[in-house]
C-alpha cells in the first residue's frame, strides 16, 4: 500500500460462503464493508435509512447482496433484517457500523440530539446484539463488530453526546464478548480515526484537505473508508480466532501522541 492511502482489495477465505448482516451499508464505511465481505464471498444483507442508496449498491454487487430499509433504533427492524439473513442460511457476522455524529458543545446540545445520539449509536448496537446472538449461537458461533471511534477512547470539544455512545459501545462490547464466548461468538471494537466519508464532510473537503488536519500524526492523511472495512473483515473472519472483547484502532497513529516538528526526527 502506498502513502495514499489506497489499499488492495484483502479477501478472507473463512468468510466465503457466510452469511453477514452490516448496518448502515448505503454508503462511507458500511458501503465498503459490504464490498469486501461480498468480495470474500459472503452473502451479505445490509441496512440503512437510505433506500436509493442501499438499493443502487445491493443491485452493483447483484447475487449475494441484499439490501433492506433499516432504522437500527427500531426493534421491529430488527427483527425483518434477521428473518432476512437466517432465511439465507447460517447467521455467522454483524457488523454494526451504523451511526451518526452530532457536533455541538456541553451547552448547546439539546436533549433531543443527545437521546438522537444514544438511540442510533448506543441502542442500535445492543438491539443488534441481542437481535443477532439467538442465530448466531444456533449457528455454532460467530462474529460480531461494533464500530465505536477513536473518539471512543479518547473525546474532543464538541463531541459530548457523540463520544457518550461510542464510549458505551467499548463498554458494551465487553459485556457481550464475556457473556457470548461460551456460544462460540466474538465481539469486538474498531476505533477508526479520521475517515474520508460524509460524515467527515468529504463532499465539502478534498483527500488532501481532510488530510491537513492530522499534519501532526505519524500517518499524516485521512483514512479511507477500505482501510476499515478491512480491519472489520479480519475481526469478523476466523484469522482472528483468539480476538475477543478487544479494541482495534485504526487511526494513523493519531491517538498514539504528535509529531514534535521541533524535536530532532528520522
Ligand atoms: N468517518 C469517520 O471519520 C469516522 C471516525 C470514527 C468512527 N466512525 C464511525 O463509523 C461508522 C460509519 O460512519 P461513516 O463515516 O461511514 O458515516 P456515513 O455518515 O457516511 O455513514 C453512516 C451510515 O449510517 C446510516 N445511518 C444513520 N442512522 C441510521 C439509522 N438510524 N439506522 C440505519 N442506518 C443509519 C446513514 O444513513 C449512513 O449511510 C459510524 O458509526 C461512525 O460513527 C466514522
């Protein structure tokens, strides 16, 4: 892989044939983990609020790729995209990556916005834990991704309703990976940095722009999206068979410290 950031499509053996569901699949990260499960071989059904969206990748992608109306604060929904899944076969991957950003100060975030936060975020995922781990376990065991943030171990102005829910999904994860081992199902956290997608303006900003902002970190670019959905592929696959109730950071560096431009460097 090259400094840009581009990275070669990664294919999982274990995940051919599987069947996966990932939340928030239209676009930005979840669209590209639907690419590189499907690319692995995966049958994959995924959710999201925009259906023009869903509906363009699931028909791009053809065999395998299914798309359905989702909102993952909503029980009900839940319960359509299983049936869904199960009807393809054994349930063996979430991945809950659906989620929204609210930026807005200590002061200025209404309670609206904030419980808005908590429901996709934080609710989303343990409704898809729950929803999920019945099928899972009937299957024999399985794996489980929650995409929480770097914002989920660490926090910066504005982000207090936003790193709430992500810090909660580091929590929950843990709980679900002690309570779930016995059944054979991993859980785990990815904590991307910044990730060129909408939600970190990419439609208002070039790669190299978006990059600018992590000038001080020992990878100084914007990720992008594949870079994730790679790490995600790995946790869900059985490569990583040892992994549970862990943290994975793919970040850049950012979160490790900055770069010192006055301090002697290699
Ligand atoms: N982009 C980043 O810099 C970054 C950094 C850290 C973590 N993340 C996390 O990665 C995940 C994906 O973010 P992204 O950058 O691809 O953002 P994005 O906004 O491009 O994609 C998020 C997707 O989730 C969908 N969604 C929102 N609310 C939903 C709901 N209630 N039900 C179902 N779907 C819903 C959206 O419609 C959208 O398609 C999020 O959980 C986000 O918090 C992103």
């Amino acid at each position: 892989m090259g400094k840009s950031g581009m990275v070669e499509p990664a294919t999982y053996s274990s995940l051919d044939g599987v069947v996966a569901i990932v939340t928030g699949g239209a676009r930005g990260i979840g669209a590209a983990t639907v690419r590189a499960l499907h690319r692995s071989g995966a049958a994959v059904v995924f959710g999201d609020l925009l259906v023009e969206e869903g509906r363009a990748l699931a028909e791009e992608l053809g065999e395998r790729a299914y798309f359905q109306r989702q909102d993952v604060s909503v029980e009900g929904d839940w319960a359509d995209i299983v049936r869904q899944a199960v009807d393809l076969g054994p349930l063996r991957v979430l991945v809950n990556n659906a989620g929204i950003l609210i930026q807005a100060t200590v002061t200025d975030t209404t309670e609206a916005q904030f419980m808005r936060c908590v429901q996709v975020n934080q609710l989303g995922v343990f409704l898809g834990m729950r929803s999920c781990f019945p099928s899972m376990k009937e299957a024999g065991g399985g794996s489980i991704v929650n995409v929480s943030s770097i914002d989920g171990l660490q926090s910066m102005n504005s982000l207090v309703a936003y790193s709430a829910t992500k810090w909660a999904i580091r929590g929950m994860t843990k709980a679900a990976a002690i309570e779930m081992g016995a059944h054979g199902v991993r859980v785990n956290s990815v904590h991307p940095g910044g990730i060129y997608t909408t939600m970190h303006a990419s439609e208002l900003l070039s790669v190299e722009e978006a990059g600018s902002f992590y000038r001080d970190s020992a990878l100084p670019r914007v990720g992008m999206p594949e870079e994730i959905a790679n790490m995600i592929c790995f946790l869900a696959s059985d490569q990583a068979s040892f992994s549970t109730g862990a943290e994975f950071i793919c970040d850049g560096g950012s979160s490790a410290g900055k770069v010192n431009p006055i301090a002697p460097q290699l």
